[in-house]
C-alpha cells in the first residue's frame, strides 16, 4: 500500500509543498492533523520505523505509543505526555529532542531518533510534522567511544571548545592527578590547566581555540595535591553531541624523568670520579678510537698539555706505539666486554715510550658506546726486571759451575718478576728436543748428551739451536730455567 499524498489529504494548496518537503529527503517526516491522526508519512520514515504502512505506525498518538517505547539517553522512560505526536499537537513546533526508540513486538528494533516539530498553521486541517533522522549509527558509535574512553587506563580528559570547560574525564586521568571527577567535571582550562609549562604553549593554545590537532608536547600538570607531575600530552579534536571538544591525552613521564636524573646524578658521579682518579684514564670511541675524554692523571703521565694535543698526537698516529693496538683491542672487547691488564705501549710527548698494564671496558655514555681504559705505568717495573735478567743471565753462561738446589732458585726468582715473555707451550718441542732439554738441566754437555743418547755431538748441537729458537733464548742458563718453570728436569 503506497503512503498517501498530501494531495490527498490538504488538497492542491498544499501539495507543492509537501512535494518540496518530501522530495528526495532523507529525513523521516510524519504529518499530523489536526485531530491528532498521523495523516501522511514519508518512505524514510517508514524504514526508520522498520513498518511498510502508514497504519503501522498506529493512527494516533495513542496508537504510536502501543507500538513504539521511547526512553531518553538516560534510559528513562519518557512519559506519555512528553512524546514527540503529544509534543507537536500540545504546543506546535519544538527543538531537537533525541530518543532511544524500541518496538514492543520487536526485542531486536533498536534505534536513535532525533525529532523536531514543526508547525504548520498555514496548511488546512493540518497540526504540524514531526521531521525525524536515524541517529543510531552516531550514536552507538559514541556509547562505544564513551565505554572505551571510561575504561581506557591512558588518562584523558575532554574540554568543550566554546567555554574551555572539561566535559567527560575517565579514571586513568582521575587516578594520575588525585583529582575527583566531581572537582573536574565543569571546572574552566584555566582552574587545571592541561598545557602548563608545555613545550609550545601559545601554538597549543591556539590549536585549541581553533578547534585543531595540539602535537605531542611535554607538559607540567599540578596534582590535586600541590605536586608537579611531568607528562607528554597531545590533543585531538572531535564532537561531543554536536559541540566541538577536544580530547587531551596524557603519558605519565614520572618514571623516565627518574630514570633520567638517576642516570644524571650517576653521570655526575662518574665524572667525578673519572676527574679526581688517582690513576691515568680516558674514553675513547669504540669504532675511531678518538680521545673523548682524559682525565689529569693521564695527562701527566703521558706528558700531553690537554685532551686537544692528546687527540693530535693520536690523530698523527702517535700515542699508541703500535697504530693497530685500538683496533685490535676494541675487537677483543667487543668478543668480551672486558680486557684485564694487558701489556702495550703509549708514546709519550717527549717521543719516549711509556711500558703499561691497560685494563678496559666497554660502557655507554648518553647513547655513544665507548671504551674506558685505566692505565698503570709499569717502566720501572720492567726496568728493574730487565737488569735483573741481566744479572741472573751473566752469572747462568754455564749452569754446570752450579749445584742444582741454585739453579732452581735462580728460576723461581725470574719466575716472581715475571721477565719470561715467550709463552711457547712444550707441545711445542719434539720428544727428541725435550729429552735434550732434560739432560741440560741435569747439567750435562753435549758429549755427555751425545753418548746417552747414542747421536752425534753435530746432532746434539742441531737439537740445541732449535730448542733456543722455538723457546726464544739465546744461552744455554736460559734454556735451563726455561724449562726448570715448566716442570721439565725436575
């Protein structure tokens, strides 16, 4: 059954301005008479009312009513008195009013319909139309922002553009500050101000007045109770029942500006501690090797005026002795994070070199990886231990003058000052080579080796030479301690 025209119903005077009213309209449209009879109704408002006939709306207000339930956005019942037909014939047109609609035969007919009345006094025997929109996609689509905004945990806060005034605030932003949502709600931007002390302030401001996206910016939030709290926040502008808001949320920054001063004040320690040490320091980077920083210690022992003519004698290639000595123990380091105590060389200003133990680690300052080495100046230590040797290996030419009691105390004393560098392991000698070297510290010659053996002296004498090579000694005492530290002829 067609709906009826409102040819039909008014006559020829009005039918023009139905049509205009009616034409191409998206909007629900219900006509009433004066009697209070639904006289006319639109295709769209058909299909917001899920009905097929004028006649299954109900004829009248009362007929409405057994039909459809409406209730505010509140869920509370409208009375019978308050709905948009009783509206429209009690006082003629009215504003928007937003219902939720249900109909008493369809559990699953829900729907949001925004009404508003209007008179129609010039038209005959006609009270007026009730104009209606399907709001309900709009809306359920703000219950679900609404349900997520309250149990979102990230705070927010929403402040109505037109007077600056918080409108919706959810738990997270309630527990962050201490504030009630009673002492929010209604409170003015300028009473608990969201952008105090941010990065950008007057842009914020504007942002705001203009209703557009406010960047993320750190700011200085007061707490309900007098505290600062240190946030990043940021704002995005939507509407909130048809009125411009915007949407500020927040990122408590309490724990990284912990982390941030932790990280300060171990900074400051280190540095201290780095300045004051007693014992030669410096950072350098892990992959050039640059000089970032010395400390006095190393500046005095090196001879350097400041960390500027340390970085040029480095640049020149002249504080390490050996140019590839960095390189080579950054990739250690970087196998084993540390290195204890290993030998090397600086040059010093002078242009003289400098013996020392470099212990290093691989730390990281700010977000640069570098290398801290610690440094200990070992020259008179090699210096008493090199003239030491020479003593022991003047009076080791012929161990054989020597009971066997002397020359094993002569080897644990080279042993203790640590003069032996050549760690040669014995896997190294021939089984031929170590019984040779077994007799030499036995104190035999090499006739006596020859006829133990059963070689000759020319091959005892071979033997000799090669054991001297592969153990890195040049006399015959030195061979015997030598071996006398690893055991052999014991």
């Amino acid at each position: 059954m067609r709906p009826s025209t409102a040819a039909d119903t008014f006559g020829a005077e009005a039918e023009a301005l139905f049509q205009e009213l009616a034409s191409g309209s998206t909007e629900g449209i219900l006509v009433l008479d004066k009697r209070g009879r639904i006289a006319w109704v639109n295709e769209a408002a058909l299909r917001m009312h899920d009905a097929h006939r004028m006649d299954e709306l109900g004829d009248t207000a009362v007929g409405y009513r057994k039909r459809y339930q409406l209730h505010y956005r509140t869920r509370r019942k409208l009375p019978a008195g308050q709905y948009p037909i009783d509206r429209l014939m009690r006082a003629g047109g009215f504003h928007d009013l937003c219902v939720h609609v249900t109909r008493k035969d369809d559990d699953e007919f829900h729907r949001v319909f925004q009404f508003r009345g209007l008179a129609l006094d010039q038209v005959a025997d006609s009270c007026g139309a009730l104009v209606l929109q399907d709001a309900t996609q709009r809306f359920e689509a703000q219950e679900r922002f609404e349900r997520t905004f309250d149990v979102n945990p990230a705070p927010a806060i929403i402040c109505r553009v037109s007077d600056l005034r918080y409108i919706k605030v959810n738990n997270g932003f309630v527990q962050m500050t201490g504030y009630s949502q009673r002492s929010l709600l209604g409170s003015s931007s300028y009473e608990i101000d969201v952008l105090r002390q941010a990065e950008q302030r007057d842009k914020a401001i504007e942002c705001l007045k203009h209703g557009q996206t406010i960047p993320q910016m750190e700011a200085v939030l007061r707490q309900a109770d007098g505290s600062d709290k240190y946030v990043v926040v940021a704002g995005q502008p939507l509407d909130v029942d048809g009125e411009p808001c915007m949407l500020f949320t927040f990122i408590d920054l309490t724990a990284r500006k912990q982390v941030e001063q932790d990280l300060r004040q171990s900074e400051e320690r280190f540095s201290t501690a780095f300045r004051l040490a007693p014992v030669p320091m410096a950072l350098s980077s892990i992959e050039e090797g640059k000089l970032l920083e010395i400390n006095e210690a190393f500046l005095q022992v090196t001879g350097h005026a400041d960390k500027e003519d340390a970085n040029q004698a480095l640049s020149r290639q002249q504080l390490w002795v050996d140019p590839q000595t960095h390189q080579k123990l950054a990739g250690q380091l970087e196998r084993n994070s540390s290195l204890r105590n290993v030998e090397l060389q600086l040059r010093l200003r002078s242009g003289q070199f400098l013996d020392c133990l470099a212990s290093a680690e691989i730390v990281t300052i700010g977000s640069l990886r570098c290398i801290l080495w610690v440094v200990q100046d070992i020259t008179q230590r090699k210096r008493t231990e090199a003239e030491l040797m020479q003593a022991i290996e003047a009076v080791m030419q012929d161990a054989s003058w020597f009971s066997r009691s002397v020359v094993e105390k002569l080897a644990q004393l080279r042993g203790r000052h640590g003069a032996a560098s050549n760690q040669t392991e014995l896997a190294d000698l021939t089984l031929r080579e170590q019984e040779i070297l077994h007799l030499m510290c036995q104190g035999k010659e090499d006739r006596e080796i020859s006829e133990a053996l059963g070689i000759s002296r020319h091959t005892v004498r071979n033997h000799v030479a090669a054991i001297y090579s592969k153990i890195g000694v040049h006399r015959r005492g030195a061979a015997i301690i030598w071996a006398l530290e690893r055991g052999i002829g014991g």
